[in-house]
C-alpha cells in the first residue's frame, strides 16, 4: 500500500479540499485499496518527507524536497487537474 501525503501551509484549509477530491478520485479510478491518505503541513513534514511515496502540496514548498513533491495546487483550480492526477496514478502503479 502506498502511503500519500497532501500537505498545503497550515495543514487544514486547502489540504482539506485536496483530500475530499483525492478521496473520491481514487474511489472512481478503484484505487481507493491501493493507498493510505495522510494530511498535514510543509512544515512539519519537510524532515520526513521520505516516509511517504507520495507528497502532493497545495503551497510552496523548500528547494530541498521540490523534486519529490507533486504540486496540488490545480487541483484547487481545476485547471490541469487531469495532469496532476496522471502523475499521481503512475506513482501509484509504479
């Protein structure tokens, strides 16, 4: 089971509408089996950022842990949520 994390700058607002959509996407895409959801913020997680398979956030995150974060914030717009998603779905099949 692959462990995903959506962290967004306090851990509660847009991560929280992140997770609703996470939720259902992995519920229509029948993945919902495939992955254990975690929610928090950048801050208390850039040290243990390699405890997940998956980081996707909803703000700026430290050039340190950049390249292993998927950036969620089309989620939130809707544009190029598709993408986001995509990319997603791979780490999970990868």
């Amino acid at each position: 089971m692959k462990k995903l994390m959506v962290m967004c700058g306090s851990g509660v607002a847009t991560s929280t509408v992140v997770m609703g959509k996470m939720k259902s996407w992995l519920s229509e895409e029948g993945l919902d089996s495939k992955v254990k959801l975690y929610q928090s913020k950048v801050a208390e997680e850039v040290n243990h950022i390699d405890d997940y398979d998956i980081v996707v956030s909803t703000t700026l995150v430290p050039d340190s842990i950049k390249d292993k974060v998927i950036n969620g914030v089309p989620l939130l717009t809707g544009m190029g949520a598709d993408k986001v998603f995509e990319e997603i779905k791979k780490e999970i099949e990868a």
